[in-house]
C-alpha cells in the first residue's frame, strides 16, 4: 500500500490479551478496550502497585489478571505484549500452539495509523546498543528547523500510540526503537532507519548475539528511501545487506573519518555529505561543524551524522542540519559536565549502562578517574579495560558485580590505582566521589561512566546520575 498502511482487524468484540501492565500496557489496554475490543490484562505481578493499577482499569471496564501471566485467556483472538517480556515466556508458548498473533506495543502504533482517515505521517527509525535516545533528539530538532512538525517518539518522549491517535497532526515521526520493540514489530516499515552500531547487550534477553542482531536488524525491513549504518561497525551493514528492501532503497554510510560515496563523513572538522547530493563521486556538502555539536566527543559526532543521514533521506537542506545540531542540548545524565573542582572536571554519564556505552565515553576523555560497577547483566570487562588502561589515572568500584571490573584491570591495568567500595547502599555515591577526587589531579576528568545497570543500588540509571551530581555539588559546597 502507498502510504505504509497495514490493514487493521475490526477491533469490536475482538479478545485481546495484553501482556504487562506498566509504561506501554496500560495505554494499550485503554486504547484497545476504547475501540471496542474485549481485553484482558494478565499480569505476573501482584504487588501493592499493580493491584492500585489493576483497580483503575477494572473502573473502565478491563479485565485484569493478576499473578498470572502464564496462562493464555480462553478464546484470545491476539496479544499484545510490552517490550520487557522476554520471548520464552509460557503465555507466548501457548500463543503459538492456539495459533495467536503476538504484537508489541509498536506494531499496534504501526497497525493504527491512519485509522482516523489522515495520511500516515512516515517514521525515521534509530536503533543500535547505544546512542539511540540522542539521536532521536538530534534528529527531531533537525526536523525542527526544518520547518516540518514532528516529534521524538517510541523508546522515548511522545508515547507512540499517543502520536499516532492523538488530535496533533504530524508530517514525519523521529522513533527510538530498542530491539525488545522491534523484536514484537513483524510489519513495521520505515521510511529510512538507522542501525547506529551493535554490541552485546540484553543477551539475556534475546539469548544470543545473533538473535539481538537480527532483531536489530528488522528496523531495516521494508526501508523505502535509506539504510543508515556505522562504516565503523561491518555489522551495521552487514544487517543492511540481509534486508528486503523497497525497489530503490539505498545504503548510507557515515564515519568519523572521510566519507566515500554514498556516505556521510567528516573532513577538517566539517561534517558533510557525499550521499544525498548530485554527483556524489566529485561532490560533497558541507552540513555543520563539529564545534556545532555539544558535546563533540566522538560517539556523539557519529551520532550527529547518523541524524543527519536520515534528515538528508527525508529532504532536508543541509542549513537545517547545522541549525537543528546548534539547538540540541543533550539530555541529563549523558556525559553531562557537572562542576570543576580544584582544575578536575566531574561528568555524569550514568546513561553508559552497558561496556559498549562506557567504552565510548570513556574515549572522550583522559586522563580519567573512572567511576563504574553495578549489575553487569552478564557482561565482561576485559575489552573495555585494555582499551582504556593508558587514560586511567585510577578506578573507583561501586555496585554488586563491582568484582568483575576489578579482574579485568587486575588482568590489563594492573598499576592503575583501584578503590573497591564495598558497598551497595545509595550513600555508597558520596563515598565514591570523595574516593575520586582524592585520587584526581588538576586537569584530570572524574567521569561516572558505570557500564553496568543500576537497579542493585537506585531506581535507575537517573536516579544514579543524580546521587552523583548531588555528591560533586556537595564536594564544591566544602572546598569553598
């Protein structure tokens, strides 16, 4: 179909299941009961705050099922699941016996748009293991000043069921995409979409490498206008190659380095564009400056292109670009610079919850008082420390799985000073700090890059971000 559209069952009287209560269930359930489907909620939990939940959709008319999530509902005619429940769960087990469609939140987004008679509004998708959020918002904002009327949607900001029944009217949506959305997406087509690269991460959840890649990948299926990856990373494009596109679809690459045809790249600090141009094998066109991009660490700059590769697919002139880039401003908790104190700069990138996040921060900066540990999610360490060993004026270790950090610099940076905080209570942050900073000199950066989750110690990887900040403002308020 011309615009995208997937055709859409008659919801009236349909059994729908959703699966998961929370951030993308509970939308769904009201969504799907308010378009006259039969739903059951089931969930496995059964705590204070799912019974609060339960209680409030049971008042609309839902049904909800509580400390049962195993069990298929009689007659179940689809299921919508929300992103965390893994693939190997029981209730998607007997799905598939009975021969039940499984949708995420997302593919139910995709499936209803257009539903109130408007043109879709097309999607430019991001994934990858990390910089996906910023992208997202680089892009937007480069939309933004493009004149279009979009929004930073999916994983992110606007829900997307939101964007896509809302009365806001939109020409072109920004999506994060994580690879459990994707995974549950079977019709999802993009206008274009980006892979921004590929590490491990969320084995445990996928249960390979190969099976996140693939799910990864799905971003790419159906793709009309461009396939954006990392020339830095073969397996970005790799997944390009691998996937069924519309006739005419092109491959864009982007890299730190000079760009090729069909590429986005950077030359003497100036990012430009070898692909959306009309003689890409002579010409190139200057798009912004590095020193337009804050903060211009590496990973951020690739970040940068990445959006940008997607705004060119979509048409937007390259003085867009360099205004959208000037007016990002970066989200909390993404190396973010907190204070200078005594000539030793303090950056919060609790964001950096995987190796791949911390490798890259970890580049931007030397030499550096690492801050790291937390729940490592099966993860390993070696290749990080070895790529970081000569920047590291010491360690500070945080966290329940703190111990497999300090193997790994035992292994490869055995002279780097290591101060293993044997502690996992939230005022550990204080401690850590003060440890940082007695370890630091002038012109040193104490950076909090974990590489790890946070949920063995704070909410999450915000409420980490903040311990940190609150203990480097209270270190500055006793130096003064």
């Amino acid at each position: 179909m011309g615009s995208g559209q997937v055709s859409t069952p008659d919801w009236q009287g349909k059994k729908v299941t959703v699966a998961g209560l929370g951030v993308s269930g509970i939308p769904a359930a009201r969504v799907l009961h308010g378009l006259g489907a039969d739903v059951t909620v089931v969930n496995d939990g059964d705590d204070e705050r799912s019974r609060a939940q339960a209680a409030q959709l049971e008042a609309e008319g839902i049904t909800v099922r509580l400390g049962d999530g195993a069990t298929l509902p009689s007659g179940t005619e689809l299921i919508v699941t929300t992103p965390g429940w893994q693939p190997d769960k029981p209730l998607f087990a007997a799905a598939a016996e009975a021969g039940v469609e499984v949708w995420g939140d997302v593919e139910l987004a995709w499936r209803l748009r257009g539903l109130d008679g408007r043109e879709p509004a097309p999607w430019l998708a991001v994934t990858g293991t990390n910089g996906k959020t910023t992208t997202v918002r680089m892009l937007a904002s480069i939309l933004e000043a493009a004149g279009l009327r979009t929004a930073a949607v999916g994983n992110i900001g606007v829900s997307l069921l939101d964007a896509v029944l809302g009365e806001e009217t939109y020409d072109v949506l920004a999506v994060e995409l994580s690879s459990y959305q994707l995974h549950w997406s079977p019709s999802l087509r993009a206008h274009s979409a980006a892979v921004l690269n590929l590490a491990p991460d969320h084995l445990d959840w996928h249960g390979s490498m190969a099976a996140y890649a693939a799910d990864k990948g799905r971003i790419y299926e159906g793709n009309k206008v461009a396939c954006v990856y990392n020339a830095a990373d073969p397996a970005t494009e790799d997944l390009v190659r691998e996937a069924d596109v519309e006739e005419g679809c092109r491959a864009i690459g982007f890299t730190l380095g000079t760009p090729g045809p069909s590429q986005l790249g950077v030359v003497d600090d100036i990012l430009v564009d070898r692909a959306f141009v009309e003689n890409r094998q002579k010409q190139a066109q200057e798009l912004a400056q590095i020193s337009d991009i804050n903060p211009p660490a590496p990973h951020n700059i690739a970040n940068a292109l990445a959006a940008a590769a997607l705004a060119r697919a979509f048409g937007v002139e390259a003085t867009a670009v360099r205004d959208g880039l000037r007016a990002f401003r970066p989200d909390a908790h993404r190396i973010e610079h907190v204070e200078n104190i005594d000539g030793v700069a303090y950056v919060d990138d609790s964001k950096a919850t995987n190796t791949h996040a911390a490798e890259a921060s970890l580049a931007a900066y030397e030499p550096i008082v690492w801050i790291a540990g937390g729940l490592a999610k099966g993860a390993t360490f070696d290749a990080t420390v070895e790529k970081a060993a000569k920047r590291l004026r010491g360690v500070v270790l945080i966290g329940q799985d703190r111990a497999l950090i300090a193997e790994a610099l035992a292994r490869h940076a055995p002279e780097v000073p290591v101060v293993d905080l044997d502690r996992t209570d939230t005022g550990a942050m204080s401690a850590a700090v003060q440890e940082a900073a007695r370890l630091a000199r002038p012109g040193d950066t104490v950076l909090l890059a974990p590489a790890c989750a946070s949920m063995d110690m704070f909410t999450n990887y915000n409420k980490r971000g903040e311990a940190f900040a609150e203990a480097v403002r209270a270190l500055a308020a006793a130096r003064d």
